[in-house]
C-alpha cells in the first residue's frame, strides 16, 4: 500500500442554475489574457447539448483517454509512443477552432461614439483573430442559447443507444446544467501524453499542472486528455489547464470557482488513496470502473490507513482533513457522487450528484403527492431526464448506480419533509435506501444547508513544502508581455516570493485594509477585490465623474 494524498471535487447538478459565475471569475482570474480568449478553464454546458469544445466526447473521433489492450493492459487511445513520434510535428487529432468558437468582442466606439440618429446604432461583433465583422454561431455554451431545442441536441454522443427514448420525452423539452473543470485524474492521460514530460501530478495534493519551462507546445496532450480541458495558449505557445488554484488551495482557501458559485454546489476536500492500486483499478471492465475507483480511496479513520499515511510522511492535520472531507463523506459514505466518464479510465477526481429535480415535476403533474416517498421511488424510471442519459456520462452505462443514488435523494427529500411540517420522521424511508436516520439527516445538512465550514475542508501546506510549492507550473507571467498588467495570480505574482505567501499577505491586506488599496493598474483584480470603494478602471474614464456632476 502506497498512500497519497488528493484534493477533490463534488458538484451537486441538483442545485446549478447555470448562472456561469464560475465560468466567469475563473475567467477573470486565470484566461484574461491575450493567447486565451477562447479558453475556459471552468466552463458550464448544457445537457443534453454537445458541450465544449463541440462533441468531446466522441473518443472515436478524438481518441481522448485510455483503452484496454488486448492483453488486459492499459494503452493511450491515441497511440504509444511510436505513433506519437510520427504524429510529433502534425498531431490530427486535436479540435479546430470551430470546435471550440472563433473569439470575439463588439464595436463599442460605434456604438458609444454614434451622433444623433434616426436608428439605433448596433455594436457588431469582430473577431478577436482577424478583427474582420463575423456572425456569431458558436461560443462556449451555444446549447443554453438554443434552451434544449433539437437544433444540435440530437448530435449530443450521450444519447447513443437511448436516441428513440429521449426523442419523445425530449419534445417536453429537458436540460440541466454541468459545469466542468479539469478532472485532476489520478490517471492522467495528458500527462502519459506529452513528450516533454512538461505534464506532471504534484506529490503533495495531486494537482496536475503543466511546467511552462519544459513545455515544448508538441499539443499530444490536448489529444490525451479525454475531457479536452487542456488548451494551447497561441501567444506563448505552450499548454495551460485548470491549476485547481492551487495558490489558494495552499493557504487553505476554496478554488474561485467554488468561492464564487452561487449555488454552493461544490464541495472540496481531502481523500487518501492507495496508488499502488490506481493501474488495476482503471483496468477492469466498463461496468466495474465505478466500484473499482470507489475501492482506491481508503478510510481516513481505519488505524492502519492512519498509520501508513503518517509513515509516509503526510501530515496529521491533513489525516484530520481527511476524516473531515465532505467529498469522502458524498463519495463514500453517503455514495451519492459519481465520476464523469469513468470509461475513460483516467480515475478522474471532480465527481457529480446527478439532478433529481424532474421527478418531482412528473409526480406534481400527476396531481399527486410530490414529495411522498412511495410515489417519488415509482417515479425514478419516469425520470424527464431518463436514468440511461445519466448512467451514459456518470456510470459507463450502468443505470444500477445512478438508480441507487436517485433513490437516496428522494428519500431524504421526503423524509425531511415530514421533519420541517413538524410530523414524526419516518425511520423506514432512510431504510429501504440502506441508511440510518442519522446519516440521511447529516446527508441533508451537507447538501441543503451547505455550511461554508463543512463545503470547504482544505488543509494548508506546511512550510516543510514550500520549496516544492513555489511557481513549478506557472513561470510563463503576464507581467512578461505587459508591465502595466497584473500578473496571473494579482500584484507582484512572478517574483521571488511563492504563490501563496504572497496571495496570502495580498487577501489579509484587503481584508484588513480600511481604503481598496491602490493596483496601480487600470485593469480590476475581481478575485481580490472586496467590494471596498470604486476601483479605477470598473467603469470607462470619466463615467464616475459625470454621475456625480448629473447628480
């Protein structure tokens, strides 16, 4: 047994709005730069839709993840090394800008600078590549414009094999929200990927990041990487994923995606896995992936597990993180999260509770009881969303899963609902899911209540590790390209000091500080921006100014 350590994530689908919050602070915080106007580390799709960038789900066509070879052993889908030595200088099988979108921005001079007209004047769009006028056809989420229309849905890959199933529930038109970041696998195909070894998962925390010294923009890793979450920065010519924000996981503070959701829907923590167990975990068959991976993790509070974790150096306050990590506790415990795509076989480490919502509008237009226990289970298999669309993306087609985690949240949502009319709770219900009282109680108070404190559990990194922890993945900066620009992560990010010694001093400043302090940029740091004051940039020169001469 070879322990290590892993920060994790958990979405719970039921509570997404599709707000794109998270899309946008990450945004903001990471991507606001030239080379990476049509990447987004965080993005939001809408299912059924075909996500982004455009069908990346279709192995066939791009050969994302690994497969198993004919002698049971683990093998890149998009071939070893000789193919890639062939391939090294013309990969084919990486998306097009069309599959992503064509970035653009609007002519905002015409628009502000118009004289008085008969007619409107319109900012028309503009490419960010040519600067030529474009139509707009395609961008990030083009599925939430069309609002579940059968425009592009039917060409989602999920729907193989349920397509006549879907179609005639598909005309009451149905759709949830899935945000997605970088898996963080424990198996990462883009790093098997990448020639240069620039790909690399930290021992401390299991973050994959990629070394922007080592990076030699070969692009195998866009190919590798089955959830297409690696992207090539066309100004630096090298590749940038999802860093898990990593300098504020450091100091123990949430990802900005998850800081910022507005549905506290997401959950960090901590899990202790058994790496010597990952290769034979991701090498069983399709329908044993799901169990496989579960069986990797190891109990934060068995002795033995203690013991071998101490001895291999992780530290106690860790452990304890560990013990408390809500992602453990929906993951194991509870076993209502489930990975996304686990035929893939990369073990990925962001996992989902699928929505449950649409069953309670089947009973309700029934005209009975929404919330009764023993309608909410008959109504499972009349799921608007059928059970076999969710088993294609969280389970490898297993619909059993899925059921026995749909069934646990209609439990707890009726058993809680005798609780808050002041009825006597009804013990049978959390046990004809396999649960005690107790634990559908703390199950809802985790997912409904979602106390910041038990969201967020993230141990600090020792000062032991911070030579390991300073800029290994992030060398290439902002302030390179433009010296009147923030750097990546916010005020003198790039120097000498780590990453997170100096987020740490820059948010207790902001924090503690009664006046926003000067950026001495004309540009707004969102991510650490308090809300004190008006910064000088937010608005366009001279606009404060003129409000308050009106006034």
């Amino acid at each position: 047994m070879r322990i290590m350590a892993q920060m994790a994530m958990v979405m719970n689908l039921d509570k997404c709005i599709g707000c794109h919050t998270c899309s946008v602070t990450c945004k903001q915080a990471w991507t606001n730069r030239t080379g990476t106007e049509y990447v987004w580390f965080n993005n939001v799709e809408t299912r059924p839709g075909l996500g982004y960038p455009r069908r990346y789900e279709d192995q066939d066509e791009w050969k994302g993840g690994w497969e198993l070879a004919a002698n049971g052993r683990l093998k890149l889908k998009a071939g070893g090394r000789l193919k890639k030595l062939l391939q090294i200088f013309s990969n084919p099988k990486m998306p097009s800008i069309q599959d992503y979108y064509e970035p653009w921005t609007y002519d905002y001079e015409t628009l502000l600078n118009a004289p008085a007209q008969k007619h409107f004047p319109v900012a028309r769009p503009h490419s960010l590549i040519s600067g030529k006028p474009m139509n707009i056809s395609w961008s990030a989420n083009w599925d939430d414009d069309l609002g579940g229309s059968t425009k592009t849905a039917h060409r989602d890959v999920m729907l193989k094999g349920i397509a006549d199933k879907v179609k005639f529930e598909f005309e009451q038109t149905f759709m949830f929200y899935l945000p997605r970041i970088c898996e963080h696998c424990l198996n990462p195909a883009c790093a098997a990927s990448c020639p240069s070894g620039a790909i690399y998962k930290r021992v401390e925390d299991g973050i994959v990041l990629v070394d922007q010294d080592r990076c030699r923009g070969w692009r195998m890793c866009i190919t590798g990487c089955p959830y297409k979450k690696v992207y090539f920065n066309h100004k630096t010519g090298k590749a940038e994923k999802c860093t898990f924000c990593f300098p504020r996981i450091e100091v123990g503070i949430p990802t900005v995606c998850a800081e910022t959701c507005v549905g506290r829907l997401r959950y960090i923590g901590l899990m202790l896995y058994d790496a010597d167990a990952v290769l034979a975990a991701a090498s069983v068959p399709d329908e044993q992936l799901y169990d496989a991976q579960r069986s990797v993790f190891l109990d934060p509070h068995d002795p033995h597990v203690i013991a071998e974790a101490e001895r291999a150096g992780i530290p106690g306050d860790w452990i304890t993180a560990a013990q408390r990590s809500p992602v453990y506790k929906l993951i194991n415990d509870y076993q209502v999260a489930l990975p996304l795509h686990p035929e893939y076989r990369t073990m990925p480490m962001v996992w989902y509770i699928p929505p449950l919502s649409p069953v309670v509008d089947v009973i309700r237009d029934t005209g009975h009881d929404a919330e009764d226990s023993a309608t909410l289970f008959a109504a499972i298999e009349a799921l608007r969303i059928p059970v076999e669309y969710l088993a294609n993306l969280f389970t490898a087609g297993d619909v059993a899963p899925v059921n026995d985690v749909l069934r646990k949240l209609a439990a707890m949502r009726s058993y809680m609902r005798d609780i808050n009319l002041g009825r006597d709770p009804n013990g049978s219900i959390p046990m004809s899911v396999g649960m005690a009282e107790e634990d559908m109680y703390d199950m809802f108070r985790l997912l409904a209540l979602a106390k910041y404190d038990e969201r967020y559990v993230i141990p600090t990194a020792h000062a032991e590790q911070a030579h390991d922890l300073e800029e290994l993945a992030t060398s290439c900066d902002v302030a390179a390209y433009d010296t009147d620009v923030q750097g990546l992560f916010g005020e003198g990010s790039g120097g000498s000091t780590p990453i997170a010694v100096e987020n740490f001093r820059m948010l207790q400043q902001r924090q503690t500080a009664d006046e926003l302090a000067p950026t001495g940029s004309n540009r707004v740091n969102l991510l650490n921006w308090d809300g004190k004051g008006m910064p000088a940039g937010m608005f366009p020169e001279g606009g404060s100014a003129d409000r308050e001469a009106q006034r």
